[in-house]
C-alpha cells in the first residue's frame, strides 16, 4: 500500500521552490467566470513579489479579464516522479500593472527574470501585441509538499 506524507512549506521552502521555478497557471475570475492561463513569471524572494510579463491582443479574452481588476490566483507546481515527491505554491493577491514611466533599473531586472515562453504562437502579428508589466504581491502565500511511500511489493 502507497502511503502519503504532506508537510507545508516554510517560508524558507517556499522562497527557494518559487526562485527554482519558472512557469504557473495564473487564474483570474469576474463574475462567476474563472479564466486560466499558463505563464511564465519572476520572483523576489526578499519582497516576496512576482513579475509577471503578459502579452496579449487588444480585444483577447486575457485583456478583458485583465482590464476588470480581477483578484489573482497564481499556482506553481512540480513533481518529480524518481523520488514520488510532488510539492505546489498557491499565491493569492491582486494583479498591479506597472506603466513604463514607473519602471527602475531594479524594477527592469526582475522582469527579466520572468522567462519567456519557449515557443510563442499567435494569430495577429507581433506588432498587434501588448506586452504588459504587472506584479503579484501575494496576502496569502502557502505551500505543500507530498511524499509517496511506494510499497515496492504491490
């Protein structure tokens, strides 16, 4: 028989499995409409703020929900099946955009720590993008972590 351990996350934990990642699925609600989307983001381990970089159409469902100053959820997640370990963070808040004139030279660096995509497919061409710049500053920030005792004899 499988037996499952869970623990949470310290904030130590938390802090060092957030700078090892780089991608999540950020969610946004209006109404009773959620909407989700994979992205890619930075993290400030001492402010413990993300920065996220989100690129869309003028008229795509993304700006829309983005527009209604929705509250954010943001779940990063991994698993590493050799060692049954599967460990997330969910990140709760309300997304802040960031107009250029605020941008600093430390504000900058932290977007470039939001990785971009791998591959990049879009309808419109990239000069109908908008690239946004907001930030995530979680009021609740927890995590978990399972370990699975695989019974080798099943």
């Amino acid at each position: 028989m499988s037996l499952a351990r869970e623990t949470e996350m310290t904030a130590g934990e938390l802090d060092e499995f957030l700078g090892g990642q780089e991608t999540g699925v950020l969610s946004l609600a209006r109404d009773d409409e959620p909407y989700a989307i994979p992205i890619s983001y930075g993290y400030d381990p001492d402010e413990r703020v993300f920065y996220l970089r989100l690129v869309s159409t003028p008229e795509s469902e993304k700006r829309e929900y983005l527009s209604s100053s929705p509250r954010a959820r943001l779940v990063v997640y991994d698993e590493n099946h050799a060692a049954s370990t599967y460990q997330s963070v969910v990140a709760v808040g309300s997304l802040t955009e960031v107009p250029p004139e605020a941008l600093t030279v430390d504000r900058i660096e932290q977007y470039g720590e939001a990785k971009r995509p791998l591959f990049e497919i879009w309808a419109n061409s990239k000069p109908d993008l908008d690239i946004q710049l907001y930030t995530l500053e979680p009021v609740d920030l927890s995590g978990r972590r399972t370990v699975i005792d695989r019974d080798e004899s099943e």
